[in-house]
C-alpha cells in the first residue's frame, strides 16, 4: 500500500536557496509554544479530562470541514455521525471508512494537509487512507486513544499549547474555567470568549427571551435599556474575573451606528415589546456592536469581528442537523464606511484592539490593511474559516504587508473545534509565514537577522500582544 508520510520541507518554498533561508526560519519557531486565542474546543474535554470515545467522533464528526466536503460528494451527515449522539463501533467504523474511501476528494485542500499532520504525527498511522486500509488506520487510532497518553490533557501538553481560548454563550456558568483554574495538575490556560451575538440581534427569533435569560443571570432587572447594557457589562466582568481576554461578533455584515442613548432606548423598547420595524432592528443591532467597542475601552477586552457569512444557507440541513455543521456560505463585505461610526468613537482609543476578519479576500488590500495601517486600535486578523488554507495565506501577506506591515497583524488563529488540527493549522501557518518572509530575504528587502524577529513577531509576540496574553 502507498505509505503516508509527512514531508520535512512541506510548504517551504521550492526554489532551493529560498528554501534553504526558509528552512533557518521555520526551524526558529517550530517549537515554540501555540498560543490559541480564538477556537471552539469544548472546555469540559480538558477540564473532566474526558477520554476520546473513538476515531470517527475525534476526527470527523465535529469537524465541519471534513464532513461538508463528503456531503458534496453525496455521503449524508448522518452517515457521518453529525446530530447521531455517541455511536456504536459499527457506526463509527463506517463513517471512518466514508472519508477513507472519498481520500481523493481532499486533494490540494487544507483538510488534506491537517489530516496527514494528524494521522502520521499523532497516531503514527502509516498506510494512505482507502476503503482497503480504513479499518487498520481506524485500530492503530483506537488503540492509541485508549491510552492515558491520548486522553485530552496529555495532548494539551504534547500540543506545546500555552494558552486555548474557548467560545462561550454569556449567561454560561464557566464552570469547566473555574475547575481547569482551580486544578493545580492543570497546568495549561484554557480562557473563555464573550460571544454575544444572539443577545444583541434582535432579529434573533429567540432574543427576547435570550435578553430576560440575561437578566436573570446577572441578578439585573431588564425592563429597559440601561438595565439590559448593565446586565452585558456585568457578564463581561465575570468573564474576565475567569480569564477571558476577548469578545467575538460574528455579524452579518460590519455596519456600526452610534446612537444617543434615548434612541437607542426607544428602539430597545420597541425590539422587546415586537413593534420594532426591520430598519429599527438593524439600527440596534449596529449600534450593539458600537456599544461592545465602548465597553471594551472600559474593561479591556479585545474585540474580534468576522463578518460576511450566510449562515445554514441550506434550510432543510440546518432544520435537521443545527447550526454549524458545514453549510455556512460566504458574501462580500464591506469595511470602510461600515466601521466609520465606531472608529470615529473609539478607533484611537489606547485601549481598545479591534481585530478584524474577513472571508472576503478582496478587502485585504483594500480597506482592512489600511485601516490597520491608521489606527492605533485596529489589527488584521489572519486568514481563517474557509480561507485559512495555504494559498490564500500567502495572499494575505503579498496583500496586507506593504500596507500595515506585520506588526499589524493578528498572529494565525485556528479557530477550531477540531482538537487533533490545532498543532497541525499552527504548524501550517509558521511554515508558510517562513516561506514567505525568506522570500524578502532573497530579494535583500530584510536581512536574516531581521527576518528571525519578524518570524518571532508573527508566532509569540503578535498574539501576545493584540490579545492581550
């Protein structure tokens, strides 16, 4: 059978003297440890230290990326387990034997590339997926993750991660936070994120009762608009006292108002009574968004957007399987006029770090470097979601460099909550990082010594500083 391997010089440059330069960079800062500052790993994996059931819920199951592609090719997510609750050895062996026997689709893709690093790197799997070797492949990772050494704490620690941020509702307890602090054998950082999208769209169907729900948890009555912005205050400050460095907002689009406050508590007024019209609403909704941004000036929480998403774009698969399970779609997105109200408040405040991501590549060069490349407050954040894929990383750098340099930039976010990829989706982008800055240093734009710092930048020291670590 063809041998799977992982090759030392994968993703390096394939010009031999660049390659060589490359080669010194990436050998910098391959073991430095990963700092995850935005991923949706379940916290009670680490905290319960639960052991993996088995292959096809570790590594297929919750990872959209691996099952939206199989459903394109006709294979059924219930096939795969998604929305089946734990399954049988039956099930889950054959779900493993769908992705192996659908190995070609995944040529050229990142999801390619992931796998590989995880089957050779952590399970030593060394057999090319087929329908001939699925149920081999499947006992060498069974045997493994029966061990203490796979359970997912042992890994944590094999990972080298550092810290791991977790994305949390806000009326969440962060009980998994509290034991993980509290646990002297623990000694990793595992930190929630404020995600408050489904508490400040009231387009949401569920909103309202989302906001009463609020109230209740912060002990703050919410009969009105400045009860409901004490109430979302009071849930940033009890993430904060466990851990959290930052807010995420996954919006539709990156349009922001800032309204008075007697407006903005007419239109709540009218959102929570349902006598709000559909302009009424998305006013609200922008000038929410505005109102996080001022709040993190106050309590210092860094603030990420990622917007232009068609969420469950197909019906019938989000009506039978949820949210999140492969079948968001991306749309174009516009910043420089959306984000005009917000930054004309708040862009040079010195405590606010606005990170902002984008599917749409096109917006790279054209607004989100310079926006970076003005505003003291404003980061780009790396490729990710459907574009945190090697090409598109590499253009991200040709189209964001010459503007706002790499000081303005984010440091690679995974954003995953698929476990196994993490080591693999960080491995990537220091490879690529290494390949591109070598690139600079063929052409005598940085000298070698200049090229170690910048890599150094882009893996420890830019995260650490635009979150906050």
């Amino acid at each position: 059978m063809p041998a799977l391997e992982l090759h030392p010089d994968r993703l390096l440059p394939a010009d031999a003297a660049t390659r060589a330069v490359a080669r010194e960079l990436y050998d910098a800062v391959a073991d430095k440890p990963i700092l995850s500052p935005h991923g949706h790993v379940p916290p009670q994996w680490l905290s319960e230290d639960i052991p993996f059931r088995d292959p096809t819920s570790l590594l297929i199951t919750p990872d959209h990326y691996v099952t939206r592609m199989l459903h394109a090719h006709g294979v059924s997510l219930s096939d795969l387990g998604v929305g089946e609750g734990p399954l049988d050895e039956a099930a889950s062996r054959r779900a493993f034997r769908i992705l192996c026997e659908h190995w070609s689709a995944y040529r050229g893709t990142p999801v390619r590339y992931w796998l590989v690093d995880e089957l050779v790197g952590i399970f030593g799997a060394t057999e090319r997926p087929s329908g001939e070797t699925a149920d081999a492949i499947y006992d060498t990772i069974a045997e493994k993750i029966a061990q203490p050494e796979y359970r997912p704490r042992a890994l944590f620690d094999r990972f080298g991660i550092e810290v791991l941020a977790t994305t949390d509702d806000p009326c969440d307890d962060l009980a998994p936070h509290e034991a993980l602090a509290a646990d002297p054998t623990f000694t990793g950082r595992v930190v929630p994120t404020f995600r408050p999208d489904r508490y400040l769209d009231p387009r949401e169907a569920t909103w309202n009762e989302r906001v009463t729900r609020l109230g209740e948890v912060a002990g703050i009555a919410v009969d009105d608009y400045a009860g409901y912005v004490a109430a979302l205050e009071d849930r940033r400050r009890y993430f904060i006292e466990h851990g959290a460095v930052s807010t995420d907002h996954g919006v539709g689009d990156a349009e922001t108002l800032v309204l008075e406050h007697a407006e903005a508590g007419r239109l709540y007024t009218a959102a929570r009574a349902g006598s709000a019209t559909a302009t009424e609403l998305d006013a609200f909704r922008r000038h929410m968004i505005s109102e996080m941004a001022r709040m993190s000036t106050e309590d210092g929480l860094v603030m990420t957007i990622h917007p232009g998403v068609r969420r469950n774009h197909h019906r019938a698969t989000f009506e039978a399987f949820g949210a999140d399970v492969g079948c968001d779609i991306p749309t174009t997105v516009e910043y420089t006029n959306a984000l005009a109200p917000l930054l004309n408040a708040y862009g040079t405040h010195p405590n606010l770090n606005l990170v902002l991501f984008t599917i749409d590549e096109t917006v790279y060069s054209r607004e989100i470097a310079p926006l970076a490349g003005f505003y003291p407050s404003v980061y780009a954040g790396v490729p990710w979601w459907f574009i945190d894929a090697p090409e598109a990383i590499r253009r991200f750098r040709a189209a964001v460099t010459e503007t706002a340099g790499f000081s303005r930039t984010s440091g690679f976010i995974d954003d995953t909550r698929a476990f196994c990829s993490i080591p693999a989706r960080h491995d990537m982008s220091r490879r690529l990082d290494a390949g591109y800055i070598a690139g600079l240093v063929g052409e005598h734009v940085l000298a070698m010594d200049e090229a170690l710092e910048a890599i150094n930048d882009l893996v420890v020291s830019n995260p650490r500083k635009v979150f906050k670590l």
